[in-house]
C-alpha cells in the first residue's frame, strides 16, 4: 500500500520539503519586514523561480502556506498579493451545536456533487492540474507537522479538484461556500493539541486515497475515496452532536 510518501515523490521532479521551506521562509521574512506591504504584488511565479533557483511547483507550495497562514492572497489572472496583518487570536470558542448541525448540512449536500466531482477529476484533469492536487494536498501535510489549523489547506485542496474537473459549477460551489463547506478542524477544538492532530492526520489519510486514484485516473477509487471522507465526516459530526446531548447551551 502507497503512503503518505508515495503522495510527495510520484510526481517527477517533486521538490523536498527543505527547498519549500527554504523560500517559504525567506518570502515570509520578507513581507514580514515590510519589503511587501500589504497590498504589495508579490514577484510573479516565473521570477520567484529564478530568483530562489527553484521550481514552479517549490514556489507553488511556499505560496499555499503562506496563504495558510493568512499572509497572502492569490488572485486568479491578477497575481500574489500581501494581506494585513492579523489580529492576535483570542481563545477558541466552545463547539455550538446550532453550528455543528448547519456544518453537518453543508456536508449533507456537499457529499453527492464532490463524489461526482472526483469522479471527473479522475477522467479529465490534465497533468498541471494533477499537479496542482499533489502540491494542495502536501500543503496539508506541512500544516499538519507545523500545528496550524488545515482548513485553508484543505478547502484549497478540495478546489483543485473541483477545478479537474474543468466544469466550473463545481468550484463555483466551493467559492459560494467558502470555509463552511470544509468544517472538519471544528470537530476537535483547537485546544486539544493531541486530539486535533490525531484529527487532522486520519483527515490527511482520507485525502491521500482521492489524491492517487485521481492521480491514477481511477474513476471509481476516486468516487469511492471522496464518498468515504465525507460519509465519514458525516458519521463524526453525528456522533459529536450526539455526545453533546444533555449538555447545557455553549
């Protein structure tokens, strides 16, 4: 069986994760001390390559965690752009059970349209956005092994499939949902550090299984992969709304 290695080598050319975190930490010094203001265009993909002597895909991953951490921004056709910097984070508030059951319907409507949509994947995506899905999908990864929140990873993740699929209803629902359509990190709160990495990494393995097959071209894998992440979030919602009967309100 291919593990999470499998995932980060298969591609020619994948980069290490120390050149990714090589430029990764350098761009970050480098808004962080002012050289991008906010608002700032970052270099274009092209330059960043020759400026780190790195690859596209290297300079694609520094990207997407910097956008984990809510550092830039990237606009379709417009570039990389800085954003303000934001406010300390207060402690996380406790798990509402009005909003666990609106995640859960989310998740309700969500489940048949991203079945069919890796199932497209699988057939149509082409070797960039193939591409695209491995970097996503190790941007996960590395947020994982930092401690930081998964969610915008994982959305991303889930976009770059849907982009695959190259219908854009299906991203267009992904857009119109934003955050609400990925509400996996809730289930854990965010001060359990074990239980939430413990959390996030059966959410990683979930992932890793649509990845290949659609990396294979294997329609039903794929179909069947994404039905078994999302039933299975379905299930664990379920299960913390039924824990938190009894309770008084959050």
């Amino acid at each position: 069986m291919r593990g999470t290695l499998a995932v980060q080598t298969r591609h020619r050319g994948k980069p290490t994760g120390s050149l990714v975190a090589r430029v990764e930490e350098s761009l970050r010094q480098a808004i962080l001390s002012g050289d991008y203001a906010p608002g700032a265009r970052l270099p274009s993909e092209i330059e960043l390559t020759e400026a780190h002597g790195v690859s596209r895909t290297v300079i694609r991953e520094a990207i997407t965690a910097l956008r984990c951490d809510g550092l830039v921004d990237v606009r379709q056709g417009a570039g990389i752009f800085v954003l303000p910097a934001q406010p300390a984070r207060t402690a996380p508030p406790a798990l509402d059970r009005a909003r666990i059951s609106s995640d859960l319907e989310v998740l309700e409507v969500r489940t048949p349209l991203e079945i069919e949509a890796a199932g497209l994947a699988a057939q149509r995506r082409s070797p960039a956005q193939e591409e695209a899905i491995f970097a996503c999908h190790a941007a996960v990864l590395a947020c994982i092994e930092e401690s930081r929140s998964i969610r915008e990873a994982d959305l991303s993740l889930h976009m770059a499939i849907a982009a695959a699929t190259n219908n854009p209803l299906f991203v267009g629902f992904l857009e119109q949902y934003g955050p609400s359509a990925i509400p996996q990190s809730k289930v854990v709160p965010e001060n359990q550090a074990a239980e939430q990495t413990a959390y996030r990494q059966l959410i990683h393995k979930e992932h890793e299984a649509i990845v290949l097959a659609i990396s294979d071209r294997d329609e039903k894998a794929a179909r069947e992969a994404m039905q078994e992440h999302l039933r299975g979030s379905q299930m664990r919602y379920r299960d913390l709304l039924r824990d938190m009967r009894g309770k008084g309100p959050a």
